[in-house]
C-alpha cells in the first residue's frame, strides 16, 4: 500500500520516489488476470497476434472490426451524432462480458459508461 512517507520531511523514505518499473510492478494486474483477459480474446476468435499490451501492463489492446466488437461482447453497436458537438461516434445500448474477466473490465474505447451484463 502507498504512504506519504516520500513527501514526509522527517520521514526516512523522503524524496525516495517510485521508479516508473516499481509503479508498473506495484499496479500491474497480476499475471494469471492479463492470461484470462487474452485467453478469452483468442476463444473468441481475436487472433493472438493482435493482442498488446501496454507498456504499464495495465491494459490489453486490440483493433477490432464493428462486426468483431459485436460478436465479442454480445451487443449492436451504432453511430450517432454528437448534439453538442457535431462528431460522429460509435455507441451501444449495453454490452456483456465473460465473469472471469469482470473485476478487470473497465470499458471498451468508444463504448464505454454503458450498461454492462456479466455472463
């Protein structure tokens, strides 16, 4: 767990800050999470060689067609036209993903702050 410690004047740990590998490694998803996340890509036809992952091990990245995004996570996607902006973006109405990668799901580009079904 982080303290304060390393802004902390009469601290012995002051002005002793993290390096970017020590943040990575203290806030990376554990190994066997990242394994689940792309073990269900690839079940789900996501070749692995598409698969990246951030420098910071935090995220699991890929391209997608429309039709792949749809097929992945069980959902219809659309476009819409911003009313405030004008921009065209894509949307969906809610998408579902797999329990066993459901603590590590955070949102898919573009499609993010939707409701989410587990199954």
């Amino acid at each position: 767990m982080l303290n304060k410690s390393s802004s902390d004047p009469s601290s012995s740990n002051y002005a002793k800050h993290w390096t970017p590998a020590e943040v990575n490694a203290a806030f990376s998803p554990h190994h066997d999470t990242v394994q689940a996340v792309k073990e269900w890509l690839v079940s789900a036809g996501i070749a692995a060689e598409r698969l990246a992952q951030s420098t910071n091990k935090g995220w699991v990245s890929f391209h997608a067609t429309a039709k792949e995004a749809e097929n992945l996570l069980h959902t219809e996607l659309y476009e819409h036209e911003h009313v405030s902006n004008g921009r065209w973006a894509v949307g969906c109405d809610a998408y579902h993903v797999p329990k066993k990668v459901q603590e590590v799901w955070l949102c898919a580009s573009h499609i993010q702050s939707l409701p989410l079904t587990l199954y």
